[in-house]
C-alpha cells in the first residue's frame, strides 16, 4: 500500500491536572486515547464532535505543536514527533493550519501581505519580492485581489478575513489544511461562499482538508471521510453517506439527532 | 400582549446616522413564540435592546412598543427599571459573560427577586434554590453556594434562564441563546424554554440565525435583513414555501445532510448593505437578480402570498423566472 499522505497511529495525550491536595499526586486527564487515522492524499476527513471531545487536541498534535504522550502522528512516512527543530520547520510547508475566529487570527497591526506572506518568511530563502508577488497570488487564488495587499485586516468583513486567513494557509503550496472549524464563526451565506472556496482548492490545488467541525452538514458537504470523536476516542468511522444515514454507535445517533432541522416534518 | 409597531431606530455611529432597524411591526400573544431570523447586522439584536429598553443613549426611535397597552419607548429611565428583569427577562448568548464570575450564582438568581419582589435574602435565596432546580441543575440547594466557572456551559445557561425567569416574566427575550452550545446541550436547553413557556404562558421572541433551531420552537417567523422585515409569517408556511428571494437564498445557501455531495452552494451575490446609506427602497435590491430600476427607489409593498404570510417585495410575480432552483422541497 502506498504511503498515506497523514497517518495517526495509537495516538493518545493526557494532561496534568492541578493537585487537588498540596502535596498529593497530580490526576492525569485523557485527552485522546488510542486514535487511529489515515487520510489519502485527496481524500478530506472531517472530524465531529463536542467541545471536550478531543477535536482541537488532536489538531495541535496533527500540527505538531504539541507531543503525543504515546503513539505517533506521520506526515508522508515521517514522525513528526522525530523530525530534527530544522527538519521540522521544513515540513511544515506541506501542513497549514486555519482557524476558527478570523477575527482572532490575524494580527490587526500587520498588513495583509505581511500576514500571508508569513510562512514563507519562517521557511526563509524567498526574497522580499517573491514574497510579496506569491502573497498576491493566493490572495487571487481565494478571490480577493492583489491592491488589498497594503490594507489591514480590520478593513475587511468576517469572510474576507477567513479568505485572508486561507491565503495564508495556501502560500506554501500545502499539502493538507488543517481547519479548525473555519466557518462555525461566519453567517449562513457566508459560510457558504467559503465552502464553495475550499471545495476549488480541493480540485484545482489538490489540497486535503482534516476538517473539524461541530456542524455535520459542513463535514457532509466537503469530506470524503468522517471520524466521530467522543471522549477522546473514534467510536465511528467512515463515509458521511454511509455513517449519517445508518449511524451504529449510540453517541452518533444521539448527535444526528439533536440537530436541529429546517424543515418541519 | 406584546405590540411593536412601525418601530425605526437609528444609531449614531462615527461616520453618521446608522438606521439598523426600519418600520418594523409585530405582535406576540402569550404563550406564543416568533422566531426572529436572520445574519450579522440585520437588526435582530437591536431590536431585542429596544424592547428592553437598552438602546444607546443618544439613539433615535420612533414607533410604538406596546407591553399590555403600555408603550415602553415613553416611560422613563426609573420605570423601566422595574420593568426589566421583571415582566421582561431576557436570556443572552453567551452565559460566561451573562452571569458575573465573582459572585455566587445563588446571589446572582436571587437578584431580581431581591429588587423587584423585595424578597428577604433568605426567602429570596430558597426561591433561587427552586428555580434552579427548576431549570435541572442538580443538587440545587447545593450548588448555590458554587461559582459560574464552576459549571459547565450548557448548565450556565440554565443559571441564565433561572435568572430570566426569576419574577415570571410576561415576556422572554432570548438573543441566540444556544449559539455558544453543543448541538445535544442546544437540544436540552431548547426543550426546557419551550417547557417554561408552556407551563407559565409566557411570549417568547427568540432570536437565532439557525434556521433549524427556529424551524422546530417557533410558530410564527420574521426574517429580516438591512434592518426591514422582509418575510413573515407561519413558521410552517414560510418553511414551506420561503417566498422572498432573501430567504430563498438563505435557505438554499445551508449545507444539509440531505442534499447530494460534492455539489456548489448557491450563494448571494454581493454583500449586506451599508446602514448608513441604506437606498430608501428594498434593502436586498441590487443583491437580488430580479431587481429592477424602481426597487432602489421605492419601499417594496407587503404582499399577502397566504393569510398571515407576508413577503416585502414588488417582483414577486417575475421571481420565478430568476430564481429556478435552490429550493429543497
């Protein structure tokens, strides 16, 4: 079998808690236990869950902003976790990260080319020019254009910014996109120019999206794959079709029907 | 019980006079809900502040608001006070910034009965027990004594609506009160409002850009955008068939597990208008593909497409022919 583009293999990560007593033990807390994952290059995985679940932990470890307690996250056969600081840096063009809040994510005393440009400049060996011409270029590439280069971000809506906030995901030409529930912040009709955005870049970048998000109709609409987490485990795998039309684990069935419908039956 | 009419609020802002709510008029029965819908910057909350009273000092208002005959925009500062918190309890977005973090949620329920009713602090400290067990916290004699960071957000929440509803109020207001929930919380905390308003035969204006979330509490819908009221009435005839072409578009623009895969979205072209300089006709012309020359000019008419089912447009009949698809049936 050929390499997968992201492999999580028995991935767990406890936190320690406060001492509940002065000079008592410290209780570990499981934030993810025994995680099993593999996305193909192509094929997006969307992971849902409830705010405890374990959604954002296993994106810090996916991004390598955290170690695993024990198993291993690997990006096209290599373990992060392994990687020389050098050889991490370099990985790091083929794995981006979007967040939730655009409003939070962008540093409002930076221009918008300074922002996009950013993870070029911590991959270092592009001059200043290049940078600022590639910048333009993802800033087209998610529908805004090259003159909003010298603007700030507070001159933009909502969904702008998220766009912004893709760009610079995109500069290093990734290989996958970690998203941290980028529309759950935005309105409906918003959210909807988005989605259609990460759906191009899908086929016209190849970009694979690790989609987390609350909202399952959003992982519906984009993934190929969906992993249901619960209480830091995967108690269901497979595609949406698949697992939201015959849902089998009791906490999938519970979330699919809490979902609110617009349609009255 | 509860009569807004043509209420208009302009808001002054730093680059001049914004108008965020224009000619809106609803009533509310007891025992009723209206669901109110619609995105960022349509008026929503503003409208919910007006009703309360909260508006910003020097905000412009014309119209009526009518509580049991009594018109809310005339009375002073000092009679208001006695209305908020009393016969209307508002239930907010987010409960962490709701509920005050250093004080103990018991004092905090305990509040409103304490200023309104003139409640001893015992007595008004057993009601509180009440009411929160009440809203299911569990271990409510208890868990007075705790702190709000010291419970979870679906159960600050609950903290929130027990407060709302300490003195029994004759009107709810609750601004997206599951937005910063779970969807199983969210369906928790929905069945308990729905409950407390049938139980005590309270009006309830919720407010929710979920359009589910309206779908399934509300009788009655108002779907606003720039400030106007853009279609209203039965929530199952305005889900059924949504008319105006905001609303078409809002609909058509959800992604829902229903719908096939792999396909675009329809989306509204365009972007919400400006508050300040708002075109003096329909607030959606120029985003809509039916628009003509006079919707910029001219206030679109209300028209009746069923009893009680009002669309605010004047192409109704030419929609058709531009909006063929995006509709889920």
């Amino acid at each position: 079998m050929s390499t997968p583009l992201l492999e999580v293999i028995n991935l767990s990560r406890s936190y320690a808690l406060p001492r509940a007593k002065p000079w008592g033990p410290r209780d570990q807390v499981l934030a993810l236990s025994n995680v099993n994952l593999r996305i193909e290059s192509g094929r997006s995985l969307g992971i849902v869950g409830e705010s405890g679940s374990g959604k954002s932990t296993l994106a810090r470890l996916v991004m390598a902003l955290d170690t695993p307690t024990t198993g291993s996250v690997r990006f096209m056969g290599d373990d992060l976790a392994t990687l020389s600081p050098q050889a991490l840096r370099a990985a790091r063009r083929n794995f981006q990260m979007v967040f939730q809040d655009p409003y939070a994510s962008l540093d409002p005393r930076q221009s918008v080319a300074r922002i996009v440009a950013e993870p070029l400049d911590a991959q270092g060996g592009t001059s200043h020019q290049a940078q600022r011409q590639q910048a333009a270029e993802a800033l087209e590439s998610v529908g805004l254009r090259a003159s909003d280069l010298d603007k700030f971000p507070h001159e933009f809506s909502g969904g702008q910014r998220q766009r912004i906030a893709i760009a610079r995901a995109l500069i290093t030409r990734p290989r996958l996109i970690v998203a941290d529930e980028p529309v759950s912040a935005l309105d409906v009709s918003v959210q909807a120019q988005v989605l259609n955005l990460m759906q191009d870049l899908q086929t016209e970048f190849g970009v694979t999206f690790l989609l987390i998000s609350h909202d399952l109709a959003v992982v519906h609409h984009l993934c190929d794959d969906v992993a249901v987490l619960w209480q830091g485990q995967v108690v269901e795998q497979g595609p949406p079709q698949q697992l939201f039309q015959t849902p089998q684990h009791p906490y999938t069935q519970t979330l699919l029907a809490a979902v609110p419908q617009a349609l009255p039956t | 019980m509860l009569d807004v009419h043509q209420l208009t609020v302009r808001l002054h802002t730093p680059r001049g006079l914004a108008t965020a709510v224009r000619n809106v008029s609803f009533q509310i029965a007891r025992g009723e809900t209206l669901g109110q819908v619609g995105e960022s910057g349509c008026g929503k909350s503003i409208t919910a502040m007006a009703l309360m009273g909260l508006l910003p000092e020097r905000a412009q208002v014309s119209g009526h608001i009518r509580l049991d005959g009594q018109d809310i925009l005339a009375l002073p500062e000092r009679a208001l006070c006695q209305l908020r918190g009393n016969r209307i309890g508002m239930i907010f977005q987010e409960p962490m910034t709701a509920l005050n973090p250093v004080h103990r949620v018991g004092r905090q329920v305990a509040e409103p009965l304490r200023l309104h009713r003139g409640m001893s602090a015992d007595a008004a400290l057993a009601e509180s027990i009440r009411l929160l067990d009440r809203v299911g916290i569990d271990n409510a004699a208890r868990r007075v004594d705790a702190y709000p960071h010291q419970f979870s957000g679906g159960q600050r929440q609950r903290i929130t609506i027990a407060m709302a509803l300490a003195c029994g109020p004759d009107l709810l207001i609750a601004d997206e009160p599951t937005t910063a929930l779970d969807v199983t919380v969210q369906k928790q905390i929905l069945e308990l409002i729905r409950e407390l308003v049938a139980e005590r035969g309270m009006a309830l204006l919720l407010i929710s850009h979920d359009l589910g979330v309206i779908a399934q509490n509300a009788q009655r819908v108002m779907v606003m955008y720039g400030g106007n009221v853009v279609e209203s009435g039965a929530a199952r005839d305005v889900f059924a068939q949504p008319t105006h072409p905001y609303t078409r578009g809002l609909f058509a623009a959800r992604p829902s597990l229903h719908t096939a895969r792999g396909g675009r979205l329809p989306t509204i072209a365009g972007t919400v208008p400006d508050l300040i300089d708002l075109p003096p006709g329909c607030p959606f012309a120029g985003r809509c593909a039916a628009t003509v020359p006079d919707c910029h000019t001219n206030v679109p008419p209300q028209v009746a497409t069923q009893p009680g089912h009002i669309v605010a447009c004047s192409r109704l009949d030419h929609i058709g022919e531009f909006l063929p698809t995006g509709i889920r049936a």
